[in-house]
C-alpha cells in the first residue's frame, strides 16, 4: 500500500542569461528561481495494482519515483509505504522495492551479467534457496540464459533492459518501480517486457508502477493511469474512464460513388476530395449505426472504416485541456 | 567484509578485462614517481643535506608518505571520482541498496593500479632503511609503521571531505588537490623546512605533519620525545569530522535532490 498526502517538493535553480558578462555578474550575484516540481500530491496505490503514471517531460514523474523509492525527502507532505516512510527508513525500504531506470544501468560494465547477479544476492542478503528459485525463474521469463554469461558492456539494449528488470526483482520485491523500461527498444523486446510485467503482476501480486511516454505500454499494463502535469495530479481514473472522456468523438473515413458527398446532418465533414472523404460524429449526438445509415441514404458506400481516437491523442487532448 | 571482498573481486575482473591498459598505469605510476624520486636525488647530489637532514633520511620520509598516498588512493578511490558519481546518478542507485552509501562509495572504485606508486615507495623504503643510519629498535620500527598508517588515515579523511564538499559545490574542487595531490609532493621533505607557519598549518588544520614530521624527527634521532611516535594516531581522529562532514551532505542531497 502506497500512500502520499499532499506532498510537496520545491528545487531551488541557479538561473542566469546567455553571454560572457551575465556569466561574470552570476559569479557575484546568484539569481534563484524556484521550480514547484510537486504541488500537493495526493494518491493511494493499493497493492496489487498496475499503475501508469503519465505526463510530460518534466512534469514531476522522476521526483515523485524519487520520494516513493527513498531516495529524496519531500518539504512538506506524508508518503508512507507498507507502513514505512521511505527516506527516514531507507535500507529496510529498499529491501522491498525493485527499481528499474530505462536510461540508467546497475549491472556492472565489465563482468558477466550473471557476476552483477551474484554480488547483488550479497548485497540484499537474499538466502542461498530463494535467490536459486527467483534466478531460475526469471531466466526462463526474461530468456536470458545464455546472454547472462556475457558482460553488460557486449549487450544489446533489449537484452540489457531484460537483465536490468531480473536484477531489480532478485530479491523478490513488493514493488516495482520501472522508469521508461521500453524506451529504445525494438519491438520484440518491448512485448517481450511487457509480457513479462504482466506475467509478474498476475502471478506474484507484484505492485507495478511505470512511467512512460508510450501509450503502448500503458494500454497493455495498466489499469489505472495518473497524470501529472505542473507538478500537479490532474487525472487519477482507469484507461476506460480516460476513454470514454474522449470516444464520443468518431472519426469514419469513406470511399463513395460519386464526386461530392452531399451534407448530412449531424455529421461533420472534415476531408471530401474525389470520391474519399473523412467524417466526424458526435456519439453522444448520433451512433456510428445511425451516422453510416444516414451517409447511405445520401451517396453510394463503397467502402468505410471506424476510428476511434488513440491513447497517444487522448493523452494530448488531456494535456490541451490540462493546459501543460 | 566478506561483502567487501566479493565486490574487490568484481573490480578485479573488471580492470583484468583491460590487460594492457592496467600494466601500462602500473608500469606509468612506477615510473612517474622516479620523477620525483630524481628530483630528491639530484638535489642532495648538489647540497648533500637539506635542514641538516641526510638523503637517506629523506627518503624514509618520501617513501612513507608515497605509501600512505598510493594506499589510500586505491581503497578510497570512490570519493575522489564522487563528483563524478553524483552525476551519473550512481549515488542514486545506492541509495536504492539496503547497504550504507559510505560502504558503496568505498566499493564502488579500487584503483589496484596504484599498486605501481606502492611499489616505487617500497623499493625506496628497502633502501633508506638500512641507509639512513637509524638504530631499528623496536619502537623505531612501530613508529614507522605509525607513519604510514597514519598517513592513510589522512588522506583519506582528505578524500572523505573532497566527497563531502562535491554534495555542494562542483566548482573549485581543485583547491583540494593542494592538500592530497600537492602535499604528497612536497610531504617528502620534513615538513620544518617549509617554515613555522606551513608548519603549523599542516599540524592544526590538516594533520599532514603528525604523521610526517613528528614522528620523522624521532625516528632520526633529532628528538628523543618516545610520544611523537604515537601522533599518528590522530590522524585516525581526523577522518571522524570528516566522516561525519560527509553524513551532512548525504542528508543534504536527499533533501536537495542534486
């Protein structure tokens, strides 16, 4: 169980302009600005859940991982964790959380993956049985049998990513925090990453918190999506919920006989050149049923197709709406 | 320490990986450390004496300090690539592992290379002991001893604290090098011939002569004061400030965040 109440987190930043003498005068005279990278944040994550935490680049969603995993203190606020305050009880915190930063790597460079894997059992004093039982494990999930005996430093990146992720859950955590564990990654190691979490998530109850700037990953992870922007949590709701702000509006795209589409209403038209043209309905107003019924009486269909709106445009229209 | 000793296994495989590149540090430390050796040489070649101290004297002087240095260089390496580790964000990783961040700096970097610099020192050493014409009783020898491990101690306060100074600044780290790199040059010689004031400097501040000149002129025979044997020991004293100096830009950076 993760809970923070109003958390609050400011950075003070040196700031100055371009150019040789405003280089000079902030040698003297430093200017400060604060950045509010938390305002009053507020959630409650139970265990068991998957949990997207969206919004954009510099929006909170590092400071916030931060603070859940120990690493930062907030100014203000509560964050406890199982019952623990992260950063005040750090190592007994730690021991129950795995972290996994797409940008970042804990293995060690020069020695075989499976060296790095050994050291971190010391490390988390995971018994001898345990640490056998969670590698065999997660060697077969991941498949990285073989590529465990090369060194991190002779991997590609989604063989690293699948090694990074069987490092940080060795000691068989609670929590899993991943920070953009699918960015650069091909498709194929992307699915495989995200069959994996599932997998995990299903099985072991493992409570996944992922950030991430692919819809993708949030689509097939997540059942519940925070959105942060300005430091501020703007929408806490399940992807349905996210959905259903935003499908009401349907685009259909038509191929017809004839020139011009003749106006129906309650249907917008968006394109019409030659005999293709692109439609938008209001589902709230007419059903996509009623819409192609009406489309048929005026012109000939030859072909149509539905579309619903994206994850990636809902999340831009949130954050036009949110205004960040 | 077992742990301890799993993670200097790592770095030993690590650097292994680059055969060459390790021989050829080791081989370059040997061999830059004559330059300075030389520089001892030739002057005693011109004046004989310096202060009224012999060549050989001086060289138990050198060779202890070049000791301690090389020694805590490659044990406490991790604090003296700290700034780099902020940067990196590795600190944040250890902040992730149920082990103390003093522990991880420590095992983070050894630079077994080092072991180049020692061995110049030792060679030095096997030659100024039975030249330099001091009568090795026991206590001469304990007070040598002393020395060098009071000399580690030093440094790596030195090092703790240059660590401990990244948590707030990155600029002007430089200056630190005058106290480890700079002291380890101009520490071969007894630190009385730079003058009272240097002197007092390196007694009080920073305890460069407690374990360099003290003791130094007991073990020649230029004091008969026994206790100046034992102030090395101090040094050990100086890595608790410097430690605990550490602790509060730890605790600093996790309310900062950078």
């Amino acid at each position: 169980m993760i809970e923070l109440s109003n958390v609050n987190k400011t950075f003070k930043v040196a700031k100055r302009n371009a150019g040789f003498t405003e280089a000079v005068k902030a040698l003297f005279m430093k200017k400060y600005e604060y950045i509010h990278a938390l305002n009053d944040v507020t959630f409650t994550i139970r265990d068991g859940e998957t949990v997207g935490y969206i919004g954009p680049n510099g929006a909170g969603k590092s400071s916030t991982i931060k603070i859940m995993s120990g690493i930062m203190a907030p100014d203000s606020g509560e964050c406890v964790i199982d019952g623990r305050v992260p950063w005040k009880d750090r190592k007994a915190h730690v021991k129950e959380i795995g972290v996994v930063f797409g940008q970042r790597s804990q293995l060690w460079w020069d020695v075989p993956v499976i060296d790095s894997f050994e050291l971190l059992k010391d490390v988390y004093r995971i018994p001898f049985d345990e640490y056998k039982k969670n590698l065999n494990r997660l060697t077969e999930l991941l498949g990285i049998g073989e590529i465990m005996k090369m060194p991190t430093r002779q991997l590609s990146l989604g063989q690293r990513m699948r090694c990074e992720i069987a490092a940080s859950l060795l000691h068989g955590p609670k929590i899993l925090f991943l920070d953009e564990p699918t960015i650069g990654l091909d498709a194929v190691s992307k699915i495989a990453v995200r069959d994996f979490v599932k997998a995990l998530n299903k099985e072991n109850r493992t409570t996944v918190i992922l950030t991430t700037h692919d819809m993708q990953d949030i689509e097939a992870l997540t059942d519940r999506i925070l959105l942060i922007g300005n430091g501020r949590i703007l929408m806490d709701g399940t992807l349905d919920e996210l959905k259903s702000r935003n499908t009401s509006k349907k685009t259909l795209v038509i191929t017809y006989a004839g020139e011009k589409l003749p106006s129906v209403e309650r249907v917008a038209v968006v394109k019409d050149i030659g005999g293709h043209a692109e439609l938008v309905i209001d589902t709230g107003e007419i059903s996509v049923a009623e819409a192609i019924a009406a489309i048929s009486a005026a012109a000939e269909i030859k072909d149509i197709t539905v579309q619903g709106t994206t994850v990636d445009e809902m999340v831009v229209s949130l954050y036009k709406e949110f205004k960040i | 320490m077992k742990l301890y000793f799993k993670y200097a296994a790592i770095l030993v495989k690590s650097q292994m990986q680059y055969k060459a590149s390790f021989f050829m540090t080791v081989a370059g430390q040997f061999i830059t450390s004559f330059s300075s050796f030389f520089a001892v040489y030739f002057l005693f070649d011109r004046f004989n004496e310096v202060d009224g101290y012999t060549f050989s004297e001086v060289l138990i002087c050198f060779a202890a300090v070049l000791m301690a240095f090389s020694m805590a260089e490659c044990f406490l390496r991790g604090f003296d690539t700290f700034p780099q580790l902020i940067k990196s964000g590795s600190l944040d990783r250890m902040l992730l592992r149920p082990r103390s961040v003093i522990f991880q700096v420590l095992t983070s970097t050894m630079e077994f290379s080092r072991i180049g610099r020692f061995m110049q020192a030792a060679v030095t050493l096997g030659y100024a002991i039975p030249t330099c014409g001091v009568d090795w009783t026991y206590d001469k020898v304990l007070t040598l001893i002393a020395m060098i491990i009071g000399g580690i101690a030093v440094y790596a306060g030195l090092f703790i604290l240059y660590a401990a100074i990244s948590f707030f600044t990155i600029e002007g780290l430089e200056f630190m090098n005058i106290f480890t790199d700079g002291t380890r040059e101009f520490g071969q010689y007894p630190m009385s011939i730079y003058g009272k004031g240097i002197l007092k400097f390196f007694t009080y501040v920073i305890p460069i002569a407690l374990f360099q000149y003290y003791p130094f002129l007991y073990l020649v025979g230029r004091s008969v004061e026994w206790w100046y044997g034992l102030l090395p020991l101090i040094g050990l004293i100086f890595i608790v400030p410097c430690y605990g100096f550490f602790v509060f830009g730890l605790s600093r950076y996790k309310s900062t965040g950078s």
